[in-house]
C-alpha cells in the first residue's frame, strides 16, 4: 500500500479482525452499522481476552497492525491502563476489547442486537 493510500472502513475492519486472530481474540464480532444514517460509527469490532495482559496485547497489536497495513493510527484510545475494556477509535471503525466478565456485563452485541451482525472464525 502506498504512504498516503487511503483505505475505506471495511478495509480497516478486515485489518483490526486480521490483528485480532493474530493474537487470539475471542468471540470476535463485526457490527455493521454502515446503512444506518447519522451513527456514530461504520462499524464496531468487539471481542474479549482471557486476562489483562492479553487485552492488552489484543490492543497492541489492532493498532500496530493497523498503522504498518493501513496506515491509520487510533484518534482516540482509552482503557488501556485496567485493560478491562479497551476502546480504540479510528472514527468509522470503534475496537472494544473486554475481559469476559465484563463484556457481558455491557452487552454491546445485545444492545446493538437489531443491526447486521458478524461472528468471526477463530483462525
């Protein structure tokens, strides 16, 4: 790709689901909110890690992989310190890497749960 390429949102979405098989993401889970007017992203990637140490390592390496091959870096990340739940915003496209417990706890696939949703293979 080149420097200044510029990727669209799906584009990124495969490259954030890519990063996350790299480094074992559970239950990974693609909404689609790309037909619905006036949200506030294209799409959420959702999944979990079995500790903190691997969310974080889930982060690490969604927003490594996203900058090498889409030359995109994060506008906003947050929760990076607990690693409880870890929110990486790259504007159309919003990562959330939880710990089990707390994923279900928030329940995003159940809140979201009349948009078009992905469950992604294990790799």
């Amino acid at each position: 790709m080149a420097e200044n390429s510029v990727i669209s949102s799906r584009q990124l979405v495969d490259i954030v689901v890519s990063a996350l098989q790299d480094k074992k993401g559970l239950d990974i889970l693609i909404i689609d909110f790309s037909n619905i007017p006036n949200t506030v992203a294209k799409y959420f990637v959702i999944c979990h890690g079995s500790s903190n140490v691997h969310a974080g390592s889930l982060a690490d390496g969604v927003i490594d992989k996203a900058r090498v091959q889409g030359h995109s870096k994060p506008w906003n990340k947050e929760g990076m310190e607990n690693a409880e739940w870890i929110l990486l915003d790259y504007a159309d496209v919003v990562v959330h890497i939880f710990q089990e417990n707390t994923r279900k706890f928030y329940n995003l696939e159940g809140l979201w749960g009349d948009m078009q949703t992905t469950a992604v293979e294990s790799s």
